[in-house]
C-alpha cells in the first residue's frame, strides 16, 4: 500500500502533458521511485503511449543492468523493444536458462537466434526447449529427431508432442509399440487413438483381457469403439471388475 502512495505522490508532481523536450527529464525524474516495484505492479496509463514506452524502456535498461532479466523481460515487452529483448535472451543463454531465452526470442522474432539456441539445447539434451524452438520454426526433420531421442530415453511425453507436432503417423505407431512393450499404456492408448490405429487398440486390449485385467481391456475397448467386446466384458465379466 506504501509503495503505491509514493508512487502516486511522485507522479502527481509530474507534467503529464509530455513534450519531446521533457520527456527525458520526466523519465529520469520518476525512474528511481519506479524500480523498487514490480513491472508487473506499476501503472503508467496516466501517460501517453510514447512516455509509456520510454518508462518500460528504461527500466528494463536499469532492471538488465542490474542482472533482473526477468523484470527486464517483462519492461522490454511492455516498450515492444525487440532488440532488447533479443539482448535479454542472450543474456538467459549465458547462465542456461534456455526455455527463457526461447521465449524472448520468440518474441523478439529472432529466427537466426531461435534456430541457434533450439541447436544449443538438441546437443545439450534439453529436449523440451529445443521442441518448442523447432515446432517455433515449424522444422520438422528436426523434429522427428527429437521424437526419436525421446523414445530412446523413455521421455514418451516429449516424443509424442513431437511426432503429433509433425504428423508422424508410422512413428506415432512405433512410439505407440514400444511404449506397450514397456507397460506405458497411457502412452501407448494415446498414440494409438491419435493415428486412428484401432487394430492395435483392440490388440492391445485382448493382451489385456487375456492377462486378467479386464477393466483396462474394457477402457481401451471403449476407445476403439469395439461395442461387440464392450458387450462381452459388460454382460460376462462386469460383475469381476466391480466386485
């Protein structure tokens, strides 16, 4: 509540009617009472469009200085400075912080910076931040790789993103195949559903069935739309399952 008092107090003394010859003034007057807050917490709608723009300018210039990139983010988004923002994310990559830095040049529209940091986190084995590049940059070859990587490493999460992203029918299947054999039903049920591979839907459902868990043969049944096995297990084996 303080923080605010000050902060209207402060900008009560101010001309808002800015002209080009104040605005500097203006911004270096009110700068040092703005940046003990949160970007996020301050309301600067009293000004101009431009004023405003130069305020988040130049805080994010103070709040990068002064190693805050996050609050520096925020007020370089908030003055659509691009360039800075690229800067910021340059500055996430130094202490790896890849997802952030994805994220900044995402919004900086940085492809050729996109592109080097979804390389930089593939050999790194960031697999999630290297998706979200390459899915960005709509790179499908690599992609695939990084499905590929996933399954490998049973990251079956990832590796599904990833061929769904692409529409990766054979490995969806594949990726579906392996999880089964690796007891990831989940997995294996969604990739199945995903490609419309109803035939292992109900493969895998009768495995199921066979081994005694009926009640997950009856789910999986339920999503290959199988009604003749859904009848089957409801009339015959049902009362097991409840019981």
């Amino acid at each position: 509540m303080e923080d605010k008092v000050i902060q209207n107090n402060v900008l009560s003394h101010i001309n808002l009617d800015q002209g080009s010859s104040h605005s500097d003034h203006t911004v270096q007057k009110i700068l040092p009472n703005l940046l003990h807050k949160k970007v996020e917490d301050l309301d600067l709608s009293m000004f101009e469009e431009k004023m405003r723009y130069k305020l988040y300018n130049s805080l994010g210039e103070q709040h990068l200085r002064r190693g805050n990139l996050e609050q520096g983010e925020k007020a370089f988004i908030l003055s659509e400075n691009r360039a800075k923002l690229t800067e910021v994310g340059r500055e996430y990559v130094k202490i790896a912080f890849f997802e952030k830095a994805v994220e900044c040049f995402k919004m900086s529209g940085n492809l050729q910076e996109l592109r080097n940091i979804g390389e930089t986190c593939f050999t790194n084995k960031n697999f999630k931040a290297a998706l979200g590049v390459f899915k960005e940059l709509q790179a499908k070859e690599r992609m695939v790789l990084i499905g590929k990587e996933c399954i490998d490493k049973g990251k079956w999460e990832l590796a599904l993103e990833a061929f769904e992203g692409v529409g990766e029918v054979e490995q969806m299947i594949e990726l579906g195949d392996r999880a089964a054999d690796e007891r990831q039903l989940d997995y294996a049920v969604r990739a199945y559903k995903i490609t419309g591979a109803t035939d292992r839907l109900n493969s895998l459902a009768e495995g199921l069935l066979h081994a005694g868990d009926s009640k997950t043969a009856l789910d999986i049944y339920k999503i290959a739309e199988n009604d003749k096995m859904i009848n089957f297990i409801s009339n015959n084996i049902e009362d097991d399952i409840n019981g």
